[in-house]
C-alpha cells in the first residue's frame, strides 16, 4: 500500500518519498490506521520491517510545534535512541519540531536545555527517569508514548524505570509498544498501562505449509517417557525443548542425560555469555539438543532447528507461537511436537483461541517407561527430594506424586487405550486451519 493511501500529512510523504520510501511495511500499514485513530497499539514484527517509521509517522503527525513535550519514545541501548531520534528527523524533515535525545554515560546539562525546547523527547529509561527525578523533564503534557524494543527493555532490566515513567504520564496518553516478541511482562505493562490495546503482527512466526504441528495427550507422569521415546525415534537433526520453567530445564536435561541423550540446558539463571557459547556450539553442530526455558532463548539466534519439542505450556499463548517459529525457517520444513498433559490444556486452548493453528493430535505410540528422578539437580545429599512435592514442577512423582486426578480411567494407561476422558479436549476442537 502507498503512503498516500494511508492518509498522512503530504509533508511526510514527499520527506519519505525523497528518501525512496513509497510503499508501506506490513507493519506499518496495519498499525498507521490504529495509531492515528489514537488507539493503544502492541506492534509485533521482525527486526528490519520497519517499526521505527510505524509509530514515528502518526507520532509526528501529531505533534504541534511550540507546545512543549509532546511524545517520548523509549528505546532499550543509546544506539537505538540515537538511531530513531535520526529516522524521526528524516521523516520529518519538511515539518518543524526539535528533538531531544537523552541516554546515560554523558553530562545532563546539554540535554536538560533539548528538553525545555522539544516537541518529542527518545531516550534510555534510565536517562529518562533521572530526568524525571531532577524534574528536568515534564511528562504532563505527553500525550504519545512509545515503547521500542520493549521485549529488550524488559530482558535489560529496564522495566522497572519503564513502569516509573508510565506512572508519571497523563491518564489519557496513547501508549505504543513494539518490539519482535511479547512476553509475560509485557502482558503486565499491557494490562497495568494500556487501555485496550490492539495488537497487531505483521510477519508470521509459523508458516504452515513448513512447519508441522502435533501434540499428544499424554498422562503427565509418562510425559518423561514419551519424550524420550520421541528424541530416539524422530528422525531428527538438532532440536530445542522448551520447558515453562527453569528447574524443569535442569530436570529434564539432567534425567535425558540418564538415558544416555546429551542436551545442553539454557536458562534465565546462565549468564548471557554462557548462553551465547551454548548456542555457539549448537549452531556450530557441536552440540544438537538443547533444553531451554521460553524466556532464555528469545533473542537468540538459532539455526537450523528440525524439531521443537514443548514439554509442558508456559500461561503465555505468545510463547507457544514463538517456540514453534524457532525450527521451519528459511525455506526448511520443521516439526514442533507439544506433550500436553492434564495441566497444559488449559493454555492449549488459550493458544488456540488466539491463534488459527493448525496442530494436529498424534495418538501415543508404544513406549518404553523410563525413571525420572524429580529432585533438584545441584542439591546436595542428604535428604531425598526424590518424588517429593518441593516443586511446583516435578510432575513426575509417580503414584506418590500429588493427589491430583488427571483423567481418571485413563489412569497410568498408554499405549493404544486413549479413553475417551470428558477432560480430554476433543482432537476437533483442538484443531484449527487457517485459511
Ligand atoms: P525495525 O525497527 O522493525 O527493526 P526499522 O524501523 O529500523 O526496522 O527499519 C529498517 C530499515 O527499513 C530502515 O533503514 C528504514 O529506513 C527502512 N524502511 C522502513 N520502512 C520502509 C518502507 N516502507 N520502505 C522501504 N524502506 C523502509
Ligand atoms: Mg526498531
């Protein structure tokens, strides 16, 4: 679609036009309507789609010269707010508005004299909340924020000063956030901050016709067994398992290690180095299993993924359809085979709502039972942990595990014996085509 088609200000598109630009982004012609409507907006896309001009245009059409800070910007690294504060100028070159840009490492004083002359302020939380608590900066007049890259603020640390600077904002502000995936916390900033937000993707995580998607439905204490059975029966060439959280990484990469299935694990606990030197190896073919928890793997680069296995399902429908976009890239087919036991149907079908999916229910193969040891991996002697009930994530405990009933009649059954439990989503309803 034309710029033009889009209704914006013909200053911006004969800017945008001299810088070659003619033709909107996917992102940007779904979110520019949203956003000038005055909409809050959760804007989801790939790096390089052009988010920047997406909420840099409508912002700038909105701002009038003279009438104090109008718009602030967010961006999670000094790059990056230098980066932007540059696109806004470019865009905006045939209109009149000063820009602040402010970041930490420099002396404030330049930026506290930017700050009483801008129209629109990007800068780093950090700087910003300084600003913010030397009241040289005035957010009451802020009718615009906009938060880029906010899955980062968040992975940085910053979603504290994040939430600072929101509560400092007028009731009525327009609040934009943006980023390459959306996370649990940014749920939080959406449901705290946001007033009905739309969220809209532009690139599909999952292409369809590449990527094949199966669950079973299994009793949560074979979980352990059939994934095992699944790593030795697949034909499979490097493969990531997602577990919702940490100690489930450990425990499970720890009894694969049992049965003779080498994986390396990865989670938020690791520091960012060592995850880098993990998934190093991996891309190199060092290594070709790994463990991972949701969060520790976004932002990764990961190559070459033939299978995602997701172990159990993490509250966030987001995370699932991010999981499964790890493996089916670049032109080659992949495989994302989720384990659902009694507790995962929930999110199951969350995922479902949200999403069309096409996810296909397998029935249980014959499989061989194998232990899983479900007590922490680095604690010491001592006490037995084994089968306990220490963690809300050691679903293993075998008949000594918690009370909890998961099916009744279906019981401990495998095999070929899949009753037909009213608790069990039918394979129907848990299957959706996109069309
Ligand atoms: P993102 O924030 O999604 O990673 P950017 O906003 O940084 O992407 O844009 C990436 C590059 O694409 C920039 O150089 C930008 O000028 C350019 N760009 C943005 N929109 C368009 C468009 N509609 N047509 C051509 N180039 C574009
Ligand atoms: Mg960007």
């Amino acid at each position: 679609m034309k710029f033009e088609e889009l209704n914006i200000r013909p200053e911006i598109v004969k800017a945008l036009t001299e810088l070659g630009i003619t033709d909107a982004t996917q992102i940007q012609e779904k979110s520019i309507p949203i956003i000038k409507e005055g909409i809050d907006l959760i804007g989801i896309s790939k790096t390089g789609s052009g988010k920047t001009l997406a909420f840099g245009v409508p912002l700038l059409e909105k701002v009038i010269p003279g009438k104090g800070l109008q718009a602030v910007v967010l961006a999670p690294t000094r790059e990056l707010a230098v980066q932007i504060s540059a696109e806004l100028a470019k865009f905006g070159k045939h209109l009149k508005f000063r820009i602040a840009t402010v970041y930490g490492g420099v002396s404030l004083e330049p930026q506290v004299q930017d700050l009483t002359r801008s129209e629109i302020m990007v800068g780093t939380p950090g700087r910003v909340l300084d600003h913010l608590n030397r009241r040289t900066l005035d957010v009451s007049r802020v009718h615009t924020f906009v938060l880029d890259e906010a899955d980062k603020m968040v992975d940085m640390g910053f979603i504290e000063d994040v939430e600072i600077v929101l509560k400092a904002a007028p009731r009525d502000r327009q609040i934009l956030l943006f980023g390459a995936t959306i996370s649990t916390e940014i749920d939080k900033l959406r449901q705290r901050y946001m007033h009905e937000p739309q969220t809209v993707e532009a690139e599909q995580y999952v292409t369809e016709d590449l990527l094949k998607q199966y669950y079973y439905s299994v009793d949560y204490r074979q979980k352990f067994s059939l994934l095992v059975h699944l790593l030795k029966t697949e034909h499979r060439g490097r493969a990531i398992i997602f577990c919702s959280a940490r100690s489930t990484v450990d425990m499970v990469a720890k009894n694969l290690h049992k049965q003779g299935i080498d994986s390396e694990a990865i989670h938020g606990k690791l520091s960012q180095s060592k995850r880098l030197s993990i998934i190093g190896d991996f891309n190199k073919g060092k290594i070709d299993l790994i463990v991972a928890s949701s969060v520790a793997a976004r932002g990764l680069h990961i190559d070459d993924v033939t299978h995602v296995f997701n172990y159990d399902l993490s509250q966030d429908p987001q995370e699932y359809v991010h999981k499964v976009g790890r493996t089916a890239r670049a032109g080659k087919e992949g495989k994302a085979i989720t384990l659902l036991s009694e507790r995962d149907h929930q999110a199951f079908g969350e995922i479902l709502k949200r999403y069309r999916l096409n996810v296909e229910e397998l029935p249980l193969p014959e499989f061989a039972r194998v232990p899983f040891d479900a007590s922490r991996p680095h604690s010491s002697g001592g006490f037995n942990r084994r089968f306990g009930h220490h963690s809300r994530d050691s679903h293993h405990g075998g008949s000594q595990g918690r009370g909890r009933s998961y099916g009744g009649s279906r019981g401990d059954s495998y095999g070929d014996s899949r009753g037909s439990s009213s608790s069990r989503p039918r394979s129907r309803e848990m299957t959706r085509r996109r069309d």
